[in-house]
C-alpha cells in the first residue's frame, strides 16, 4: 500500500476558525500531541502575521522533532524571511509559500496580471529554496482557476525548486469528481509533475471538504492536508480523523496507508477541543460522543452478539473505552489506569487535581461516567498550559428567586489587587457576568457576551455543567472559553473569567 502523507494545519488554519486563538504553551502542548499522533507535517502558524505567531513556530521547531515542521508565508519576502527564522531551528524545515490564481483572486485582490503571478510564484520558490530545501507552493482558490493556467503555474513552480505542489479548493467550491478530475489533469498534463508531490488542501463550505479529499487521493494526490476535528475559516477544512480512518478502515477500497497513531485520535481531538473552547458535535463522524452510542434495542441486541454488526470500526482503534465505571471509593491507581486507556498521560500534580474533581462530582452522582472523566480530565490539562491568569475569582454570591431581582456579587483579584462588585441581571449569570464586567479594569471593560452554550455531561439534574462562551473586544476580535463545575453559575462565572484573562493577555 502506498503511504499518504499527512499535513496537519491545526495550528495554523484551525486557529483562524473565530475565537480559536491559541497562546504559544497551548500551541506548543497540541504540537507535542500532534507528534504522538505521528502526523507527517505540522503547519505550525503564520509567522509574518505577529512575534507571538513567530514565537510560537520557532518554539515548536526547536522542541517538537520528529515531524516537519512548516509555516506559511505569502510571495514576499518579509514573509520568506520571517518563515525561516522562524522553521529553521527544526529537523526538518518546510517553507510554505502561496498566491492565488483564481481570476476573481487576480482580478480584485491581487491587481496582478496571469504574466504576473507566475513571475512572482518562480520568484517565491526560488527565494525560499534558497534559504530551505523543503518548499512548498500553493495556487491559492486552485478549484476555480482556469485548468491550463493552472498547469502552467505548478510546471514553472515545481521547475523553480518546489517539492510539493498543493492544490487548494479554498472556497470549499468543488465537487468530488470535479475536484478528482482537476488532480488527474495535473497528472496528466504537467510535464515534471513527478518531480513533486501532490498536495490538497479542501474547505468544507459544501460539507464535501473530506469527500473531495479522497477523491484526490485516489486521483493521485499524495499529501492531504487537514486538522483536527475539521476547524478552520468559516465551516472548516476536512478533517484528520475522518481522512484516516476513512483510509484505515477501506483500505479494501483505496489501498493506502497513514503513519497515523489511531489510538492518539480521541486525546487529540479533546485536548483540541479544550484549548480552542470549540466543542466537538455530539453526531461528529469517529470522535464525537454518539460515535460509538447505540441506543435502539434493535442496535443494542446487534452489538451484543456482534459489534460489527453496528461498528464499522473498534472504538479502541481510536483511543476510546466504553466501559469504565469509576465511583466515589475509586482509589488514583485506579482513575489513572482508567485515564491511560483512554491516552492520557498524566502528572502526579494533574492526577491529584483530577481525582479531587472525580470524588466531589461522584458524591453527587455516585458514579463518574467516561466522559465526566473526559470533561475533568480535560479541563484540568487546559489549565495547567494556560498562562498565570491576572484575572483570579475569589468569591462570588447570588441572590435570586420568583419575586426577587437577580443580584449577584463578585470578588476578583485583578493583578493581585482585590475589587469588589455587584450587579443585577434578567438571571443569575446575567447579574454575575454584569458584576465581574464592572470590576474589570476600562480596558477590559467592554467586552461582549456575544455566545453561550450549557450542556450537562451525562444528564440529570446532578450533572456536571460544561459551559462554552465567546466572547468579543470592541476591534471585533473573538475569544472562546470553556469551564466545567457542578454549579450551573460557577460553571459561567469560571467561563467568562478564562476567556477575559485570554482577551487581557492578546491585548498586551
């Protein structure tokens, strides 16, 4: 079988999904995992686009060092320059370099004549070749570029030195078949194709980004690039996991393998999840929460005789455990135990924390079900690689009630300072986020609730809260936070604090 390389760009377009910012510890915890996954490439940011982007490459580049290590930069030279300062302390540098070539892209944002982009794509290539063996290029919004002018460029790019071609389909405009056929035409029709490797790279705006994908596998595509649990602009990109259990699961039908570590997939697209604030759709193909949930009696009595007879696929491949019960008399041997099935390696600080958590949720619930254990344990990791929070809750009463306006009080440490405030609201959340936005400093001060999401982890009324929030600073910038507690109003109030710390730290 032949092997399919796998580029991962979860840190780099996943992070541009709105409100994904990372930090540079965040990223560099996801680029570890990602390296444990085994993924071939990590695209591990944009380093033109700021020093903190540009700190964050050349951290992961110096600590993560098995896979290649890329970053991304348009056909200039600044950006070139700031890619390879930033790439050149990894194993094994890629430079990734684009421009469109669409005519829309020409026509109205680049101004540039089709003689144009080809002079300055073979210029670009032949930059960055000079500073890094591994380049790469991309026809930007390649889906709706004229085919022959597209031959052209990828003949002229591959002829300047680079070594991977990839194909976008940037607007998530193309049809399977369609897109199966633009990657055979460039087989076909440019003279040193073999001289590279084929890449793609497809946006889900259709819903087919996945689909169109292993089309172009199966039309001679040789990279596929992805991310984790399909983040990315507007409706995302395909999704790794999906590309490779797809591939693993019909190796009958496509007859290619990955390097891929499908035991890390289910950690992987958790602690993403955790870190990005993007919660994972319960219906999500392979790591979703209703994945592997079989519910009919028909199903039920199925699986039991035979679980291929409703799972295409072993939940274990993936890193998943179906049967852990874990209660109130539950020792840390065994939490651990039941943490490492499911792929969590944990520190002896982490695993105290973790086993805190489980015992004061099971004194409510008597039994901590996985994905209690998931949430917790998640949520305890997400903390400890966040950066030292300058915005600390203290203490917090609400008063409320069928005749009584909600009132809410909260004590905040704000860079070590103590403030105290209270405010009312429609609700008890409402009041205690209008209390912590009046203690927070004019600079904080106004941020936007602009999302809210409650959801119970296993059901019941003594369920453990999991609350997802966005929120947004008067430039429009996008923060989402996450925060798990068994009081509905704790859980927000934790939230909201987690996604201020991250607007305060952007904004310095």
């Amino acid at each position: 079988m032949e092997k399919i390389k796998i580029f991962d760009t979860t840190l780099r377009d996943g992070e541009q999904s709105p409100g994904a910012t990372m930090n540079s510890e965040q990223k560099l915890e996801i680029a570890r995992q990602l390296a444990r996954l085994n993924v071939d490439i990590i695209e591990a940011g944009f380093p033109i686009s700021s020093n903190d982007d540009l700190e964050a490459v050349k951290q992961i580049a110096l600590e993560v060092r098995r896979p290649a290590i890329a970053g991304l930069a348009r056909c200039m030279k600044e950006d070139i320059d700031a890619c390879w300062k930033a790439v050149q302390h990894a194993r094994k540098p890629r430079i990734h370099v684009f421009l469109a070539t669409s005519p829309i892209h020409m026509k109205h944002k680049l101004k540039m004549s089709p003689a144009e982009i080809i002079k300055q794509g073979v210029w670009a290539v032949k930059y960055a070749s000079s500073l890094c063996e591994d380049v790469e290029f991309s026809p930007e919004d390649a889906s709706r570029t004229k085919p022959e002018f597209l031959y052209e460029v990828v003949e002229k790019v591959i002829e300047a030195g680079a070594g991977t071609v990839n194909i976008p389909d940037t607007v998530g405009y193309a049809i399977p078949a369609e897109f199966g056929s633009l990657i055979k035409g460039i087989r076909e029709n440019v003279e040193n194709i073999d001289n590279a490797t084929i890449s793609i790279h497809c946006h889900n705006d259709l819903g087919l980004a996945v689909s169109n994908s292993l089309e172009a596998l199966r039309n001679g595509a040789r990279q596929v690039e992805c991310t984790i649990n399909g983040i990315g602009e507007r409706a995302g990109n395909a999704s790794l996991e999906e590309i490779v259990m797809a591939l693993r699961t019909r190796k009958d039908f496509f007859n290619f393998t990955t390097g891929i570590d499908t035991r890390q997939i289910y950690k992987t697209s958790n602690l993403v999840s955790n870190i990005t604030g993007m919660l994972v759709q319960p219906n999500k193909a392979v790591v979703g929460r209703n994945a592997f949930a079989h519910e009919a009696g028909i199903h039920q009595h199925g699986v039991l005789s035979n679980a291929k007879t409703y799972e295409i696929m072993n939940p274990k491949t993936i890193g998943r455990e179906t049967d852990l019960v874990i209660g109130k008399h539950s020792g840390k041997h065994a939490i651990k135990r039941a943490l490492n099935v499911m792929g969590y390696s944990v520190t002896e600080q982490q695993l105290l924390k973790i086993v805190e958590k489980i015992k004061e949720l099971a004194d409510k619930q008597k039994i901590v079900e996985e994905y209690d254990m998931i949430a917790i344990a998640d949520d305890v990791s997400g903390q400890l690689i966040t950066k030292e929070q300058k915005i600390l809750l203290d203490d917090i009463s609400v008063t409320t009630g069928k005749n009584v306006t909600p009132t809410a009080t909260v004590k905040l440490k704000i860079n070590g300072k103590q403030v105290i405030s209270s405010a009312s609201g429609v609700g008890p959340v409402d009041a205690a986020y209008s209390a912590i936005n009046k203690a927070l400093s004019e600079k904080l001060r106004h941020l936007k609730l602009v999302d809210y999401s409650l959801k119970a982890i296993t059901g019941g009324t003594n369920a453990l809260a999991d609350v997802t929030i966005r929120l947004k600073d008067n430039k429009g910038k996008l923060f989402n936070a996450r925060a798990l507690n068994e009081d509905i109003v704790m859980a927000s109030v934790l939230a909201y604090i987690k996604g201020a710390n991250r607007a305060l730290e952007k904004k310095k």
